[in-house]
C-alpha cells in the first residue's frame, strides 16, 4: 500500500489565508492523508513535505526562503530519517502562488503552484533568530508547477482526478454543525425549561407565589 500522508508544514509567519487555500486544495486529492505538527506523526512517516513561507515571501524577489524554527526542525527530521534520505529533498515543495487553471472541467478557477528546484538543502542561519532560524536556496524559478500534480504522483493516486472535487465539501450529517437555536429556544433554556409548556407553568407559578408574597405585604402593613 502506497504512502498518502503529506505533511504541511506553515512558516510561523505564513499567511492563514495562503495555509487555508493550500490545504482545502490539497483536500481535493482522493486518500490524501495531510499531516500537520502536533497530529502525533513524524515528518518522515510522510511521502511529502509541502512548506507554506511567509506571507511577504516573493519567488521573483527572493533567491532564498526563510524556514521559521519550528519547520526547520520538521524538514531535518524529514531528510534524516526519510527512508530515502538521499532523495527527500526531491519530496520538499514550497508553495509560490496561484495559477489560473486551465484544466477541462476544472471546479475551481485556480490552483497552487510549487517549486521544487533547489541549489543545495537548507543551512541553518541563526539559531536565536524563531522566525528566521534557517534557508532553502532556491534552484530556477521556471521550474514552478501544479503542486496537486506533484502531491498525485508522490502518493501514487492518478493526476487530475483531484480536477472534479471542489475546495469546499459538505460534511456528513454526525461532522455537521448543529443549527442555531432561535430566539425562543435561547430564552427556555435559560429559564432552565424544555417546552413551551413548561416554561408557561413556571411563570404562571412565580406569578401566584409572587402575588401572594405582596399580598402578604400589604396584611402586615
């Protein structure tokens, strides 16, 4: 059985627009498996590693890509226990922008592109620097593609099928957020009742017991 996990690994700085439409997009393959730190699994136990940088990061400005700490260390740990640790940088991409998509039937109006063209691996650069604790050098800038044929082919599902299944999906039934309550639902619940019933018996009674409590007043008066 192939690998499907791909592990997404998001700058510190990184744009939560940029991570969310990386990650809805990626969704659209079939048996993706992502994987983001803190879900108990190892970067290595993945076949990819999709890195999102920072939200000013420029492919046609900067020949580098600033690795925030926290990525860094995932990435160290994906090369050096990767099965293939000769080849893991093949398996490394970085998220550049959005193309228009020219793909028949296509249910979206773009999708990511990648780079995955690199001079060398990545050297840390400074070590009390969180934000900016490492750097890729960047290889040809011509080089950038379709990160969801890219993610395809690395987990062995066949490309373009991903070109029919939307960003968004409607959740099943037991994932589905529950309606909100109306305005008279809210207002028997914190009168502590669970019918309209009820609650008309409750105030009808603190209605009695109040005006026997007055009258009882007004006779010591």
């Amino acid at each position: 059985m192939s690998n499907n996990k791909v592990y997404l690994a998001k700058n510190i700085l990184a744009s939560g627009l940029d991570v969310e439409y990386v990650k809805s997009h990626l969704s659209r393959i079939k048996g993706i498996n992502i994987i983001e730190n803190g879900m108990g699994f190892k970067p290595s136990e993945c076949k990819a590693f999709v890195i999102v940088p920072d939200k000013d990061f420029d492919i046609n400005d900067d020949c580098m890509v600033a690795l925030s700490k926290n990525v860094a260390k995932d990435l160290k740990e994906f090369i050096k226990n990767n099965e293939e640790p000769d080849c893991a940088m093949n398996y490394v991409y970085v998220y550049t922008g959005q193309f228009e998509s020219e793909e028949y039937g296509d249910a979206e109006q773009d999708y990511p592109v990648a780079l995955m063209s690199y001079e060398g691996g990545f050297g840390i650069v400074d070590k009390d620097n969180f934000n900016h604790y490492a750097e890729i050098e960047l290889g040809d800038v011509e080089d950038q593609s379709n990160l969801l044929d890219y993610i395809s082919g690395d987990i062995d599902i066949s490309e373009t099928v991903w070109v029919s299944t939307s960003r968004h999906h409607i959740p099943s039934a037991e994932f589905a957020l529950p309606p909100a309550p109306t305005y008279e639902e809210r207002r028997l619940r914190n009168m502590g009742c669970s019918s309209a019933e009820e609650a008309y018996h409750l105030l009808r009674t603190s209605s009695c017991s109040n005006s026997g409590r007055r009258l009882l007043l007004r006779r010591r008066k």
